[in-house]
C-alpha cells in the first residue's frame, strides 16, 4: 500500500504552447485539447492559460482580469481604480458552470488606461505605473488579486484540471495568436485560485514545471526592486525576473535567458568567442542571485511572441514542433500531436538553450 505523503511526482505538471508567426488567430480549442494527454500530470489544484490577441477591440487598453472575495471588495478596488485610470469598460469575465469547478470568487475584467494627470505628477511611464498599481492591490487589497495585466492578452485561471478550466473560462470562445497552457501538479505550495499558473505582469506570462530551489535568493533580491511575491508558488518570482531583466534593464531575451539558466564557469571558460565570452561572464557577475536553480522548464508568453527554456542541465521534458507558420511546444510530444497531427521538425532543445519565436511585425 501507499502511503499519503509517501510518494513524489517529480515531473508533475503540464505546459503547452501554440503561435502563429503569421498572427493567425485561433480559437483556445486546439490548446484545451493539448492538455488532455498530459492530465495526469496535473491533479486537479491547478489550471490555466494564457492568449494573445483576444481583446483586438481594446488593444490599445491594459486589461485587468481580477479576483474578488466579495462585492464590497470589487467596490472599493473600483473606486481605487478610477482614481488612477480611465476605466472604459469593466465586466464579470463569461464564464459556463460546470460542476468540475466550484467554489469560484468573483472574477471581473476591466479595460483602463492610465490617466495622464496621474502619470505626470508620478513621473512614471506607464508600463512602470501599470506594474505599481499591480503590485499595490495584490499586496495592500485584502481579498482582491489581479491575476493579468496586459493589452491585447488574457490569462484565464483556477483551481480544476486545466481542460475543464478552460471550459469554465469558455475559451472556445476566443480567438488569439498565442496560447499557452498549464496544468498544475503543487509540491510545495497550495493550490489555490491565485496560485494557479500562468503568472503574469504587464503583457509577460509564465507557466512552468519544475521546481525552484534557488527561489529564496531569487525573491529577496527581485523584492529589492519594487517587486512583492504574494501568490504562494514558487514560479511567481520567474514573471519578475523576466519583467526586471528585459522591461527594466533592457536585457534581450537572449541575454535574459543567459542570466536565469547561466551556463556554468567551465562552459564560459572554453568559449573561443571573446566578445561572447565577455558578455557571458558579465551577466553571470552582475545578476548572480537571479540565477534559477532547480529542474525546471518554462514558457514565456510576451506580446508578440513566446520564449521556451529548460534548466541547464535540461532535468525537465519539453517539446518543440513546427507546422507551417506555426510553432508548438510541450511537456509532451503527445500534445503537439493533438494540436497538429502532421506537426515537423519534433526535437528536445538542449538545457539553457532558449527557444524563441517572434510574430511577424504588424501581423498582431
């Protein structure tokens, strides 16, 4: 017999990730259906998705997507919110009730755009405003989360299996020209509404398996910045690094990828590039507690694009296949195989070798 607490699953949890480098929309029933091979790798504590592309009508807004513990929150978020933005629109996010998911808070979205009265006496840029405001609520709001915050994107959560969320969240519904997609098996975190993946700020979006175990160093010094991890799951500290090291220093995605899963010494050492060699150990100087440690692979959903990336020493399964103008990755080559039967080019990249994929510019 087995006993509770007496077995691990260690490489529990599920991604997947579709793109259209021609900025075709496509509904979210290709990446629900992704998920279903991988369902047991999941347990039910976690689902969820991100898309790109699904608000065109309001690309040029930052849309909200919130959870509430009760009216009275809701309210007095708002009356917060038209402080410091122009809300042009706010709405319950449709959602279809099924008895796989219960115990749902009040999930509401709204489309805002920061007042330009605000910004001047702040000083800030926008970008910058919009992350504070985020920051604020998710640490100050008491019973309120905002759990997306970018233009022209979404990211739709919860806690059930990740096929089941994203008929609860009627992603069917929906047209993007990127998705990506989680399922959550917890090890060491709860599982609950906030802390289901993606995780996101602005328009960067995170799902991830795998574990962190440099997270401590990784959170003390990502908080030094402004940043508050409040969601109770590990990965949550990853959307900040990227956020810090590409919107705030300038970093590529390259380089940003080169600071998270550095190579080691030895590695840079035999570089016979020098200007690679340089840049390399200029990186690993300057952010070494930003480093990620621990099994991990991760999707990174930006507008524009998704970025693919495993640990160095590659202790997490992930997939890439190509189909035409698009791109799919996964936990499993399964999943790529539901979305596109005929997909080419099938191949694991190597550990720390990112992947990167790119929308044609002026397709999305």
């Amino acid at each position: 017999m087995v006993k509770e607490g007496k077995v691990r699953i260690p490489s529990g949890c599920a991604i997947a990730a579709v793109i259209s480098k021609e900025g075709e929309r496509m509904t979210g029933e290709k990446i629900m259906n992704a998920m279903k091979p991988m369902h047991d790798r999941s347990n039910g504590l976690g689902g969820g998705f991100a898309a790109y592309g699904i608000y065109p009508e309001y690309k040029d807004l930052y849309a909200f997507h919130m959870f509430f513990d009760s009216r009275d929150t809701r309210k007095k978020c708002e009356a917060f919110l038209k402080e410091r933005f122009e809300v042009v629109k706010g709405e319950l996010i449709p959602t279809r009730k099924i008895p796989e998911i219960t115990d749902e808070p009040i999930i509401w979205r709204y489309f805002v755009t920061p007042l330009k009265s605000v910004l001047a006496d702040l000083q800030l840029d926008e970008k910058e405003f919009v992350a504070r405001t985020v920051m604020k609520i998710n640490t100050e709001t008491e019973g309120a989360y905002v759990f997306s915050s970018g233009k022209n994107m979404g990211t739709f959560k919860a806690v059930g299996f990740p096929e089941d969320v994203g008929r609860f969240y009627r992603l069917d519904e929906y047209e993007g020209y990127g998705w990506t997609a989680h399922g959550r098996y917890p090890t060491n975190t709860p599982g609950w509404w906030g802390g289901a993946h993606p995780f996101t700020l602005l328009d960067y979006s995170v799902v991830h398996n795998g574990e962190i175990s440099s997270y401590d160093a990784n959170r003390r010094f990502i908080e030094m910045f402004g940043y508050k991890c409040t969601l109770q799951t590990d990965t949550e500290v990853i959307t900040y690094i990227l956020d810090y090291l590409v919107r705030r220093q300038g970093l590529t995605l390259e380089e940003a990828a080169d600071v998270i899963a550095a190579p080691f010494w030895s590695s840079i050492d035999s570089k016979t590039d020098e200007y690679e060699k340089q840049k390399l150990t200029y990186l690993r100087t300057v952010f070494p507690s930003l480093l990620v440690t621990g099994p991990f692979s991760v999707v990174l959903g930006f507008d524009g694009g998704l970025m693919a990336l495993n640990d160095r020493l590659k202790l997490r399964s992930m997939v890439v296949g190509e189909k035409g103008d698009r791109v799919f990755i996964a936990s499993e080559e399964a999943a790529i195989r539901v979305m596109e039967p005929d997909a080419e080019n099938v191949y694991a990249p190597a550990g720390g070798e990112p992947v990167i994929v790119k929308v044609k510019e002026g397709r999305y």
